[in-house]
C-alpha cells in the first residue's frame, strides 16, 4: 500500500491535481507523444500557479567557472509558499518528473536522479534567511509507473478527490533546510561571524546544527 500523507505545502499540490483535472484531455494525448509531456507540464503548472513559480532558476551551488543545475519551478512568493500566517514564506524549488508512454523504461531512473538532485547544497539566498523546502514530484501514468513510486518510497498525494480525478497519480519526497537565524548576509564579517558562532553552538551544545537539514525518507 502507497504511503500517503499530506504534504507541508497542501495548496500547491491541491492547484497540481486541479490542473489535471482541468487538462485530463490533453494530458492523456500529450504522455502518448514520442517527446514525453514533461516540458509540456512545466509550462502548464507555470500558467495554473498564476505565474508565481518561476522556471529553471540556478538554485544549486557549483564548482567556480561551471553552471549548476536548475529547479524545474521555484517559488519565491505567493500563496503557495505559505504555511503559517504567522511565519515568514519559506522558499521552494520543486523537481518534476512526468511518465510518458516512450519513456517508462526511464521514469524511475529519472526520479531518482531528481531525489539525488534535492539532496544537494543549494545557494544561500535560497534559504538563509527564510528557509527552503525541496520537492521532487513525479506524475505517473500507468500501473507500472504507479508501483515503482511505491518502490523508491515516494509518497502518494491522496487527500484531495475532484469529482474528475486527474490522469496520473502525484508522488512526492521532500528535504527541508531551516533558515539560519545567526546569519548576517551582506555583512561585513560575515562569515567569520558565522564560523564563530557555530563554533560557540558546538562547544555548548556538541552536535547541535545552526542551519538544520532534514530528509524525508
């Protein structure tokens, strides 16, 4: 049985499933086509999260003089960042993988590679001072796809039943980076200070991260 469990960001992949509710048609023509609906996807949920998501933003850190990977879609405001009203927006970056009929044999191997992608460091300014959550989505199509994201421990997003469900099933895993509250971007000394302080934590509380990372397994 898939692990379900509602995902931090609700609202985000409620608009997903509603947009595929909204494009059932399409979608069912364009996983048939010899390129796969991927692109096709990203430009979509592009449209369908009224334009709050950008694309292909260089978010992840990379050796001096090469280009880092991008995020397939990256919120940096809006509603869907949103948790607690109370709080400051974190960021997102969410990795999108859609099975397409030509391309099964390759879809588990492609989320695990978007699994191995959110795993790493990404640049400060994603998440320093609000924190950042990493998605990696996948959208099966067949029964095949569907086992295999139960296989690689995917998570099943199910809370949400239209009277048309959508052509594919949502899965999803998750990283979180907390916000690193001792930081000052910008400052002078800055990272002195940083190295400084963390050497501080570490001498009162052994272990104890200033900037926490956790995945979600």
């Amino acid at each position: 049985m898939a692990d379900i469990e509602e995902p931090p960001h609700f609202g985000m992949f409620k608009n997903i499933m509603e947009w595929g509710e909204e494009l059932e048609n399409t979608i069912q023509w364009a996983w048939q086509s010899p390129g796969g609906w991927e692109g096709f996807a990203q430009v979509e949920l592009h449209r369908a999260f009224n334009y709050h998501a950008t694309r292909e933003d260089h978010a992840y850190l990379h050796p001096p003089g090469q280009q880092g990977q991008r995020t397939d879609l990256a919120f940096n405001e809006g509603p869907f960042v949103a948790q607690d009203p109370d709080k400051p927006h974190e960021k997102i970056l969410l990795e999108l993988k859609c099975e397409g009929l030509n391309n099964s044999r390759n879809f588990k191997s492609g989320v695990q590679s978007d699994i191995a992608k959110i795993k790493q460091d990404i640049k400060e300014e994603w998440w320093i001072e609000r924190g950042c959550t990493l998605y990696a989505v996948a959208l099966s199509m067949s029964e095949q796809g569907h086992d295999e994201m139960r296989k690689l421990g995917m998570k099943k997003f199910n809370d949400y039943c239209p009277q048309h469900a959508p052509p594919f099933q949502l899965w999803w895993k998750m990283r979180h980076i907390a916000p690193d509250h001792f930081a000052r971007q910008g400052e002078p000394g800055f990272n002195r200070e940083r190295a400084a302080r963390r050497a501080e934590i570490d001498r009162t509380y052994p272990g104890a991260p200033v900037s926490y990372s956790s995945d979600e397994d």
